[in-house]
C-alpha cells in the first residue's frame, strides 16, 4: 500500500468570518498561502494530489504541488457536502433561517436534514462510496497520495473507513492547512478493492 497523507485545505475567508461554505467557495486568505508556502511537506514527486473542484481546495494542492511535486488530480467526488440555502450564510445569523439553523446542528445526529436544497444523506453517502473507490485505484499505483479534504466531508470519509454510517462522526474537525498521515498497517483494501481500516471489527 502507497503512503497516504491528508491535509484540509488551507483557511479561507468564510472560514474566519463563521460563514457556511459549502460547495460554494471562497478565497484563500494570505495568511493560509504564506503558511502553505512554508510548510514542511512530504516529497510527493511521482504521486498523486487529489482534490476537488472547488477553488479553495484546488489551490491548496496547485501551493503543495509546487512544493512537494506531485501531480494534481482533479475530482468532484470530494466536494464538500452541499448546505443548500445556508451556504453563503454566518452561522446562525440569518433569523429567517433559526429552523434550518437548528437542523444544521444536528447534522452529527441523523442522515437527513431539513434544510433547503441540502446535500441528501443518500447522495452524500453514494459519492462518499465512489470517492473511496476512486483513492483505493490510485493507491494500487503504489506512489505517494496526498489527499486534499473539506472538513465535512473529511468527518464522513473517516467514518466511512471506520465502517459507520457518514453522519456518526468519531473524531473532531480538522483545521485548516493541518497535515497527517494515515496509518499504512492500518489500511487495507477489502475484497471488493475498497479502502478501510483494518482495525474496524476490532472497534466493533
């Protein structure tokens, strides 16, 4: 199995103003770009940066990629999770909004939230599998991998490896720009090519 490492992208804007991002977007701050700049980084030459679409995400790998080498892959499967009319909004400063305000904070408790035009948990879930799927082909090169992640989608992708369900999060969000590295005896492929941790049952 190739080294995996993750990092969430670099701070953004919205992310100091407590503003929902989403899968809308926002620049990143320079204070993120210079921190970027000067991080002490893997040497990814030969491997794979994955990302998604969004810009924040985008430019975090292109900063790393400059650094670190690597090549950028480019995926939609790693978006954040879609927020709907909350996204583009302060936390819990839109009063028209308290009820999709108060669903929003129990998304840790159930799949489905009743917010407008929010991410379904089945959606959700659906391209969470397909992402896993995706970095599982790319590990069987067996060069470095570095994955670009949103906090959101980080939380459920860990889950998913831990084989719970998306929304039963086990771990805290990650800061922005932090870097860390998957534990390679920990993580297996299962019978259907499929990344996991290989210490699930035992947590089971």
């Amino acid at each position: 199995m190739s080294q995996v490492w993750v990092m969430r992208h670099g701070q953004t804007q919205w992310n100091c103003q407590r503003r929902i991002q989403g899968q809308l977007d926002s620049p990143l701050t320079e204070v993120a770009i210079t921190e970027l700049e000067k991080m002490v980084l893997p040497n990814l030459t030969g491997g794979t940066i994955l990302c998604s679409d969004l810009g924040r995400s985008l430019k975090t790998a292109q900063l790393v990629a400059h650094h670190a080498g690597g090549q950028v892959t480019i995926s939609p499967l790693l978006r954040e999770r879609g927020f709907g009319v909350l996204q583009g909004e302060v936390i819990d400063q839109n009063p028209h909004l308290h009820d999709q305000w108060q669903a929003y904070h129990k998304r840790y408790q159930q799949p489905s939230l009743n917010i407008v035009g929010c991410e379904s948990g089945y959606a959700f879930t659906q391209r969470l599998i397909a992402a896993r799927t995706l970095i599982g082909n790319i590990q069987r090169n067996n060069k470095p991998l570095l994955l670009i992640v949103h906090g959101e989608w980080w939380l459920a992708f860990e889950s998913l490896l831990h084989g719970r369900p998306f929304w039963q999060v086990g771990s805290e969000m990650v800061d922005n720009s932090r870097l860390f590295s998957l534990p390679r005896d920990g993580l297996v492929c299962d019978q259907s090519g499929h990344l996991a941790f290989s210490f699930d049952k035992r947590r089971a």
